[in-house]
C-alpha cells in the first residue's frame, strides 16, 4: 500500500485483502488465514460425560485402536469437515 498516510495505506490494505479473497472465491480455493506463531503441544485433557467415555472406549476396542487414536481420528475428521464448510460458506 503507498497512501501518503497511514490511514490511506490501511485503506489500500483492506481493498487488497477483499480483492485477493474475491479471486480465491472466484477460483473456488481456500482462503489462506494468517499462521500463528504459538506452538502446540498436541496433547490437551477434555472431561466429557461418562456415558460417552464408556461409548467411545467400546467403539475403540471394536475397531482396534487405542481410546486416544480413535479420538484423535475423529477430531481430525471433523476439523476436515469444518474447513470443507468454511470453504464452501467462503463462496
């Protein structure tokens, strides 16, 4: 942005950014979000209701997998699912 002030660069941002998004939709792709810089651990604890705990420790062990692999499978297909709908919301 070249605005001879910084009002009217941030302007010029704003135009920017709404103009690449458009293309992106355009082209029926993702809109990049900006990375963050804070790392994660890929562990975290989460309480859920005892009947579901018990639901999901069976499904687990029909299915073969650990208690925490059959989770983090599900949550990695439901974080696919939601930025599938983002995308598509996007458009």
């Amino acid at each position: 942005a070249s605005g001879s002030t910084a009002e009217e660069a941030l302007s010029e941002l704003k135009e920017a950014w709404e103009a690449m998004k458009e293309s992106y939709r355009k082209h029926n792709e993702a809109i990049p979000v900006a990375p963050t810089r804070k790392e994660y651990s890929g562990q975290f604890n989460v309480r859920i209701d005892k009947r579901d705990h018990k639901a999901l420790a069976i499904e687990a062990a029909k299915v073969g997998l650990s208690l925490n692999a059959l989770i983090a499978q599900k949550l990695h297909q439901a974080v696919i699912a939601q930025r599938e709908s983002d995308a598509d919301t996007a458009i």
